[in-house]
C-alpha cells in the first residue's frame, strides 16, 4: 500500500504520517509513544519499511516494544550526536 497506509475506512492513517514526517529520532520516539495503545500491526509493518528493518510476528504488544528497542538501538548506534 506504501507510503498512504490507509486504515479500514480508506483514511490516512494519521500516525503513520506523523512518523514519516518527524525530522529526529526524539520526534520518531515520541510518535511511536504516541501510538502505544492504537497502533496495530499494518502500521508497525509500514513503519518498519520506513526505518529498513522488520519486526518479527508476534503480538502488537512485543512487535511495539521490538520496534521501540530498535529505534532506541539505531539512534544511540547509527547517529549518537543527531537529535
């Protein structure tokens, strides 16, 4: 579906675009915390593509959290001095 990931009802989903347009990793956390108890798994899988990786199956619950302790590994990691 790429970058318009739609939900259901053929809207936006409003998060998904919130995260592709943050312009640091704080911003991307922060959606991400945002999303905690609305996000479902398409938008998990959109967001993954987004950043390169991918999340394993499981429940939103562990596939959320995966996805958070990535973010958290890629900022510290791949861009210590960026914000």
């Amino acid at each position: 579906m790429g970058i318009e990931e739609q939900t259901g009802e053929g809207e936006v989903n409003e998060g998904l675009l919130e995260f592709l347009d943050a312009e640091t990793f704080d911003e991307r956390l922060e959606v991400l915390r945002k999303l905690r108890n609305s996000i479902d798994d398409r938008t998990i899988d959109a967001i993954a593509v987004a950043i390169d990786t991918q999340i394993p199956d499981g429940s939103v619950d562990d596939r959320y959290d995966k996805l958070m302790e990535h973010m958290k590994m890629k900022k510290k990691y791949e861009y210590p001095g960026r914000r």
